[in-house]
C-alpha cells in the first residue's frame, strides 16, 4: 500500500473514530475505525506513517464510544428487569 494510501486510511480511522464517540449511533463507525487501525498496524508495523497521531486518537475514540454503548445496553437491560 503506498503511503498516501495509509494516510487517508489513518484519516478515516479519525473521522470513523470521532463518529464512532457518539453513543449507539456510532458503533459501526467505531467498529470500521478499529477495523482501519489494525489493519494498517498489522500490515506497516514500523513504517512511518505521519497521520499515525490521527490513526492512534481514532482508535481511543472508537473504543471510547463502544465501551460507552456497551455500558448504555447493559443499564438498559438491567434497569428493565
């Protein structure tokens, strides 16, 4: 993959990411953001990648986002019961 490729990926990691925050709408982006950060991690683990700050924040984001989905569901089913 050449390198501009890895950047806008890195980018669209960050965007996917920053969607991804947003509790339950958020969740398939959060997913695709992970998604993009593994996949450019696993495949140029020591290149250089000078979006890697975007890649990195995208990646927080969207665990943030789904942990907070996770924690709004399991409220959800518990206060139902």
């Amino acid at each position: 993959m050449p390198r501009i490729l890895v950047i806008r990926k890195s980018l669209t990691a960050f965007v996917c990411g920053l969607i991804g925050f947003l509790p339950i709408i958020g969740i398939v982006s959060g997913l695709f953001a992970l998604t993009c950060w593994g996949s450019i991690r696993l495949r140029y683990p020591n290149e250089w990648n000078p979006a890697s700050a975007y890649l990195d924040w995208g990646a927080r984001l969207a665990v943030l986002g789904l942990l907070g989905s996770a924690l709004i569901v399991a409220v959800a089913i518990l206060s139902n019961s």
